[in-house]
C-alpha cells in the first residue's frame, strides 16, 4: 500500500499537469481550426518541428530526472547540486545553438516536412516567432527534471499549468480580440515559457536554497560525473532523435497527400497525446521511484515499484481506449467545424482505440530504464524499432492504404515495448544498474 502511495503522489500531478499540454495543441488547433485547413496543418506541423528539436534535447529531462533520483536516493547532496548546473550549463549553450542557427533548422524543417506555397509561409511565420522561447524552454527542461529527481511532482505541476494556461489565454486574447492569426499562437508561447522559466527559478531559490548554495566548480567539472552525464544524455539523444524521426516521418508522408489528410492526422494524433501524457504521470512517477531505489540499492522496492507501475499505467489504458470507443466521434468536432475533415477522419478512429492499450507499456518501459539510467538499452531499443517502422509503413501502406500507415505506427509502439521488455528480462535492473 504504501509503494502505491508512493506512485499516487507523484502520478497524479504529474498526469493533471501532463493533461494541459495536449489541452494546449487542443486550444491553438482548435483556433486554428476556425480558420481553414492550412492553417491546422501549419501549427501542428510548426508545432513538429519543435517538437522534433526539442524532443531531441529531452535528455535535458530525462537525463536529469535519472541521475538527481539517484544521487537524492544515495544522500550525495553534492552532486544532486552539480547535476542541476550541468543541465542548466547545457540548456543555455544548445538554446544559444538553436537561435544563431535557426534559418537553416527551420528551413531543413520546411523541407523534410513537404511544405510549399502557403503552407510554408504559415509555418514559417509560427516557427520563426516562436524560436524565441528556446532559453526558457530548454531552461524550464533542466529545472523540471531535476525536481522530479527531487521526488517533487507538485512544482512540475505548477510549473506546467501555469505556463499552459498563460500560453492558452495569449493565444485566445491575440486571435479572438486583437485579429491576429498563427503569429498570435506562436506569440502566446513565447510569453508563457518566459513567466514560466521565471517562477522555476523563484521555486528553486524557494524550496532548495541550501542546494543551490552548495554548488562548487570543481564537483561541476568532476570528470567522471560530467563522464557519465555526457554519456548517459548521448544515449538519450540518439533514443529520442529516433522517436522524432519517427513521428516527422509519420507527418511528413501526412503532408505529401494533401493538406486535407494532414489535417486529420494532426487532429487524430491529439488523440495520442492524451492518452500518452495521462500515461506518461506514471512513466514519470516510475523514473522518480526506481532512480531513488537503484541509487539506495533497494532491490525489492524497486522491483514492487515497477510491477505497480504497469498495473496503474495498463487501467489507464483501458479507460482511453473506453472514453474512444464511446466518445470519439464527438472528439473531432472539439478540434474543427470543418464537415470534410470531420467525415475524412471517421474511418480511422478505430485505431485511437487501439493505441492505449497497446502502447501503454512503452511509455512505462521508458521511465523504468530512465530511472536506472540504462541509457544505452533505451538507444538501442528505440532505434531498432524506427528501423522496423519504416519497413512496416512502406509495406502496410501498399496494400491498406492511410489504414496501413496507422497500423506501421502503432507496430512501432509495440515493437519499442518488447525491445525494451526483453533487454530487462534478459539483464534484470542489477546489471542494467552497472552500465550497461
């Protein structure tokens, strides 16, 4: 019971906090979807190619989360101190990279994504407003994962809706009173993660003051933890440039037949964004548990927690698949009043019903393995699914068509679960503990 408490309490904020970002692409598309079909398309692809970038510099999170659970569970105070200001060193130094850089990244985006005409000029418009929130963006990944490696769910979850709920009312106020369009959404943004970068950094002088006073240069610059920081966030880098190849690829061949599939696809994959971050509050909570019970060498802790982790994380599952099932042709017309893309999209809502319940336990393998930093597993795993990925849309989308495509994606889901599941059962959490 008291390992399921454990869970709750870091679970349930991170899900109600989890549950304002895919209500945030739910808002700007459902703006949007008041205005045309290019329109839905150039913010949820904008929207891609951010995702495509910063989901490659997750580590900044993930990384963190792993090895501050570790250290805060084996009581090194120093160097749960250190690995924030690495994070943060970092953060600063790609968000300096991404603005100096952020022509030739947006129109690398523009290109792979099969954007032309106006299309392209929408996003472009979105991409390059926005690109102004990368020091806060990055900046708010480094302090949210390290509260998480704190065992702190309810910071993160401030942090979240705060910033989600300032981005939705910008948005709303630029569009509906001011007559701005894309611009307003990308606008709206930037304004958020800037307040919100600003109260993280309120919370840390707050809560953590003595942390933050013990940092010392030489436990910053220590090489074998800066060693094993750079090693295991490489690892993270490669596993997650894997996963945004992924999805770019799945919005890209999206884009390639017409704007109105786009469309639908981006409306059907809020769907998945949902489901994903309501499961993802017990990734996170299985990342903060089995990173404070490997660093304390707790064994039987850590393995009750995993198990607990799958039993919450499958029920959650099924209640998605349920609210889909029952609910999700009244879904769509929340993201548009546009009739063509509502009955376009109707023939493939059988697939978000399948989605819950059978990629759940990625998303739950994923904090496992973060939370014992086996980085490299996660790398391997990930990389030999979007390999497979790729065979699997060519072949399924051949001969069934946007069905195919659909069927190649939730195949990729499945596939990262086993790869995962078998490199566990095959190594367990001690040898995966000592560097694998």
């Amino acid at each position: 019971m008291s390992e399921n408490r454990s869970i709750l309490r870091i679970a349930i904020p991170n899900i109600l906090s989890n549950i304002s970002v895919p209500l945030l692409g739910t808002v700007d598309t459902a703006l949007m979807g008041r205005l045309s079909e290019l329109h839905i398309g150039a913010v949820g692809v904008g929207g891609m190619i951010f995702s495509f970038m910063y989901w490659n510099f997750g580590f900044l999170r993930m990384g963190t989360t792993g090895i501050t659970a570790r250290a805060f569970g084996a009581s090194q105070k120093e160097e749960v101190a250190a690995t924030l200001g690495r994070a943060l060193i970092v953060a600063i130094l790609l968000a300096l990279g991404m603005m100096i850089f952020q022509w030739p990244l947006g129109e690398a985006g523009f290109f792979l994504m099969n954007l032309e005409g106006e299309a392209k000029m929408l996003t472009a418009q979105y991409f390059y407003i926005r690109m102004w929130a990368a020091p806060a963006t990055l900046g708010l990944y480094a302090i949210i994962g390290w509260f998480f490696g704190m065992q702190n769910a309810v910071y993160p979850l401030i942090l979240t809706i705060l910033i989600n709920v300032i981005n939705m009312i910008c948005s709303y106020w630029f569009i509906v009173h001011w007559g701005m369009e894309i611009d307003g959404v990308a606008w709206g943004t930037v304004i958020a993660q800037y307040i919100g970068c600003l109260v993280g950094i309120f919370l840390l002088f707050y809560k953590y003051p003595s942390y933050l006073y013990s940092w010392q240069m030489k436990m910053l610059l220590e090489i074998n933890s800066l060693t094993s920081f750079f090693r295991i966030n490489r690892d993270l880098f490669f596993r997650t440039l894997a996963l945004t190849l992924a999805f770019g690829f799945f919005y890209s061949r999206s884009a390639a037949e017409g704007d109105l599939l786009l469309a639908v696809n981006v409306i059907l994959l809020q769907y998945l964004n949902w489901m994903s971050y309501g499961i993802d509050g017990f990734g996170y909570a299985a990342e903060s548990l089995v990173g404070k019970y490997s660093g304390a060498r707790k064994m039987a802790q850590l393995k009750e927690i995993i198990r607990l982790s799958f039993w919450w994380g499958g029920g959650l599952a099924i209640f998605f698949s349920i609210v889909y099932f029952i609910f999700g042709n009244q879904l769509l017309s929340i993201f548009t009043n546009q009739s063509e893309v509502i009955a376009a999209a109707q023939p493939y809502l059988g697939w978000m019903i399948l989605f819950p319940v059978i990629s759940f336990a990625c998303y739950i393998w994923d904090g496992i393995f973060i939370g014992l930093t086996a980085s490299g597993a996660m790398r391997n795993a990930m990389v030999i699914s979007f390999m497979l990925y790729l065979g699997m849309h060519y072949g399924f989308s051949f001969w069934w068509g946007v069905h195919g495509m659909w069927a190649a994606f939730l195949g990729f889901m499945a596939l990262r679960a086993i790869f995962l599941w078998k490199s566990f059962r095959k190594m367990g959490p001690e040898q995966l503990l000592s560097g694998y």
